[in-house]
C-alpha cells in the first residue's frame, strides 16, 4: 500500500483508535518498541546503546 493510501485511511481513524492502533503495534512488533521508546526518550536509548557497546568491548 502506498503511504499516501495509508495516510487517507489513518486519518479517518478518531483519536482513540489511533491510540490503540498504536499500542497493539507496540506490543506485537520489537521495532515499533524500540522506535517509541526512542520517542518518548531519546536519552536513555542513547545511554542503553553505550552501555551494550562497553559490554561487548
């Protein structure tokens, strides 16, 4: 599906259901994980980054 596609049928989507959109992704995919965890707190990732760097080091 071309984003633009997707775009049209998100943006049919009432908040709340973007929301749970959102979080069953969460939940099912470890990249949309990591990405919002990102998000929501870039510094720790950063932190979590270095941290297995220096344990693998």
């Amino acid at each position: 599906m071309p984003l633009n596609d997707l775009k049209k049928e998100l943006k049919k989507l009432d908040k709340e259901n973007l929301i749970e959109l959102i979080a069953d992704l969460y939940k099912k995919n470890k990249s949309v994980k990591e990405y919002f965890d990102f998000y929501v707190n870039p510094d720790e990732k950063i932190v979590q980054h270095k941290k297995r760097l220096n344990r693998n080091l």
